[in-house]
C-alpha cells in the first residue's frame, strides 16, 4: 500500500510541475498554475500521510515468563567487579534470560538448575 502512495505522490508532483512550468509559456495560463499548485499540494499531502503511518507501525514486544513453583531471589553480585545486581538488570538477549551487570557491563545467561 505505501509503495502505491509513494507512486501516487511522483506522479502528482511531476505533473504539478509541468503544470506550473507551462503556465509561464506564451500566453501566460494562470489556470494551469492553479492547477500546478494544487497537484503539488496533493503530492506533499500523500508523501506527509504516508510517512506519518510509518510511525504507527511499530511494535513494542513484552515477554512474560511464567516460572513454575515458588521463586526466591537472592542477591547477586557480579563475578568480575563485585557490584549488585538487581532484577531490572536482567533482559531477554536472542530468546535466553541475559543478566547484565550495570557497572562493567559483563553478561552472564541465566540458567535453572533441576530440583532433583
């Protein structure tokens, strides 16, 4: 659909401007600059809708992970700098729980050990 537009938009703006060039021809045609002005208008018009669309576009993706049992978190302190590590470090990198170490920006995956 946005290529459509996008052709849509060249055609009205090449055609607006050959309307105002030929208005400028030997008898000055002022219908044809009206129309000129207009096309380049509807041109713009189309170009401005179209991009503003792109915007509506994105998506903003949430993963939620459903851990089964009861979880209890631990303070974590970083292997290579010491520093602690909070729940908010931790992020989705490639489908594998990342946490990342705000101080020295080591990561290290998250693993789950088997209870029995």
């Amino acid at each position: 659909m946005k290529i459509i537009a996008y052709i849509l938009a060249v055609i009205s703006l090449f055609f607006g401007v050959l309307f105002i060039w030929g208005a400028f021809g030997q008898p000055f045609d002022g219908s044809a600059l009206i129309i000129g002005i207009i096309m380049i208008i509807i041109g713009i018009a189309i170009l401005a809708v179209t991009n503003r669309s792109k915007k509506s576009g994105e998506k903003h993706v949430t993963y939620q992970v459903d851990l089964p049992g009861e979880v209890k978190m631990t303070n974590q302190n970083c292997r290579q700098c010491g520093g602690a590590i909070n729940p908010a470090d931790f992020k989705i990198v490639n489908g594998t729980p990342t946490v990342i170490c705000p101080y020295c920006g080591a990561s290290y995956s998250v693993t789950e050990e088997p209870k029995w």
